[in-house]
C-alpha cells in the first residue's frame, strides 16, 4: 500500500471515526455470515454452523484491533488512553504530580547543559589550532579568588614568564552599531594586539591589531566576525579600509576573522583594548589599576605540572614589584596566580 493510501486512511478513520468504526463492524459481520452460510452448505445444522464460524472466525474485538493498527490508528488510541490516564492521576495526586514534574524538568535541563558542555567541549572541534595550549589566567587578592588580573600583572605577566609564547589581555563590551535605521547593540571585545596571536588563527581578510593600535589613544580600527561581515555587508571582500559607526565613532575595517572563531563566545566585533604599559606601570598606590582577563599560549613540551610551578614563581616575584606599603597589605598577603 503506497504511503499516501494509509494517510488517507488514517486521516479518514480519525476525522469520521463513527462512520469507520460502523462499516467496520458491518464488513467483520459479513465476514462472519458469509462463513456460517458456508458451513450450512456444508450440511452444518444452523447452530452448529454458528458456532463453527465464531470458532474459526476467532475473537471480534481482536480482529477490530488488527484493523485498527493497520490504519494506524491503534497508535493514536493507546496514546489517547494513556493521556486521559495520565491526567486523571495528574487531578487525583497533585502533589506526587508536582514532584514528578519538577524532577522532570531538572533532568532534562541537567541532561541539556551536559550535552551542551561536551558538544562545545568534546564534540565541536574548536577554531583555532593545538587548543591544549591554551592557559587562562586568574588571580587571587586577600581571600578572593578571580578569573581577572591587575592590569600591571599583566604586563609582567608577559615579560617575565619562560613557559608562554605569548599572552594577551581583554575584556568584553557591547557597542552599538549604527548602520540600520535604528541602533543595533552587539556584542564585541576589547583585545590586546597579542590576543589573536595567542589564538594563532590568521585573519580571512585584511590583519590584525598592531602594538600602536592600543591604549586609550589607539586608531579608530575595528576587526570584524564572519557572522557580521555577512549578515551585514554581505561578504563584501572590498570591506577593508571601509568605515563603519560604533558608539558614534567612526572606525576603520581592519580584518575579518575565519568563520567559525567568536572568541569569547558570541563576540561579533573586536577593537583595541583601552590599556597600556603607561597608564598601568609603574605601580602605585595612587594609579588605578585595571582589571582584565588573560590568555595565554603555552610553549610546546609544557605540561599543566610546569604551568604551575612557572606561575608560582611569577606570584612571588610579581608581588616583590608591588611597592613596600602595598607588599604588608592583606591585599597583597594571599596573592596567588593561576590558571582558571
């Protein structure tokens, strides 16, 4: 039977339930005179060819059944069943269905966030290559611990270490965006020029950040995701050296990264950081420090076990370039830096 005869069928049986389940019974009945008038032929006395038909027959109900599931709809019958049963305990039991709702739904939302986590941890490969090499870095003050670092440490950081090939520093923002009649908020990064060295992707287009481009009197340049430069200047490859407005300002295309690299995630939009060496060092304890989250590259050869000890040993020779007053502090008693 093709697929379209056993919709129709089950399309039929389900809007003129009635009137199937009537010319059901009437054709089994058939089915059944047509046997006992058989056996009357046969010689059968009346009765006997009754009872015979009814025997070799077999079970009416059953037989209805069959009809049904070849329909289809026995299906839609036990799920219909089950439903009407399911809510006349859902009314007798509120509670005991309450219970099993809430469990329900942390379970499903568990199973989601596991999944979620292996799929972009395990499963999706990430854009960027020997991803094991990477190190974020935290730091701990007093009796806080923290996925940021002081902007001064960052710069030692990358001076001083001898297990990282390079470290970045950034932060995250929104901007907005206004080549649409209205605004548009997106999601953006401000990086240091190291940051996409650390990530070792080239651009698909055009370059990255230069060591002048940084620091609150950096150029007004931009790097663009593949999502933006799509969906907004339909892959226009003659991008480079266009401007666009954020935030107001006016600021040049620079580069346009390879699909796929988002970094942090769902970053559509990266400029310079706002930092540099000169508003950061030396320390003091007049100057403001800025607080940023770093990245870094790990040399090949290095293990989690050499990471840890090299950051130890930057802790303690980080917290000697603090001055005097700062090192007594309880600030400064707890310094730790590790990788988060």
């Amino acid at each position: 039977m093709r697929w379209h005869r056993k919709l129709s069928l089950l399309l039929r049986s389900l809007l003129l339930r009635k009137q199937t389940e009537s010319e059901l019974e009437e054709e089994l009945r058939d089915h059944l005179a047509q046997e006992i008038e058989a056996n009357r032929e046969a010689g059968m006395q009346p009765e006997e060819a009754r009872r015979t038909a009814s025997q070799q027959f077999g079970n009416v109900e059953l037989h209805k059944e069959e009809c049904r599931d070849q329909r289809g709809l026995g299906l839609f019958e036990k799920l219909w069943q089950d439903t009407r049963y399911a809510l006349r305990g859902m009314r007798l039991s509120p509670a005991l269905t309450l219970t099993a709702t809430l469990t329900l739904a942390i379970c499903i939302g568990a199973n989601t966030t596991v999944f979620s986590l292996i799929n972009s941890v395990l499963l999706r490969p990430l854009p960027y290559p020997s991803p094991q090499q990477l190190y974020w870095i935290g730091e701990q003050f007093g009796q806080m611990e923290s996925t940021f670092v002081a902007g001064p440490d960052y710069y030692s950081l990358r001076q001083e270490n001898r297990t990282f090939t390079d470290v970045a520093s950034y932060d995250t923002t929104t901007m907005n965006w206004s080549g649409r009649e209205r605004p548009e908020q997106v999601i953006a990064a401000q990086v240091t020029p190291s940051f996409f060295h650390v990530f070792a992707t080239p651009p698909l287009l055009g370059r990255y950040f230069t060591e002048e481009e940084q620091g609150s009197k950096a150029p007004a340049v931009v790097v663009l995701s593949y999502s933006f430069w799509k969906d907004h200047f339909a892959s226009d490859r003659d991008i480079l050296g266009k401007s666009i407005s954020l935030d107001g300002l006016s600021r040049a295309v620079i580069g346009v990264m390879p699909q796929g690299f988002d970094y942090p995630r769902g970053t559509r939009l990266w400029k310079p950081l706002d930092m540099d060496a000169a508003t950061q060092l030396p320390r003091s304890l007049t100057r403001p420090m800025r607080n940023v989250l770093i990245v870094a590259r790990s040399r090949r050869g290095e293990t989690p076990e050499t990471i840890a000890f090299e950051l130890r040993r930057l802790t303690t020779q980080i917290r000697r370039e603090y001055p005097l007053p700062m090192q007594r502090s309880p600030f400064l008693e707890h310094m730790k830096i590790s990788s988060v």
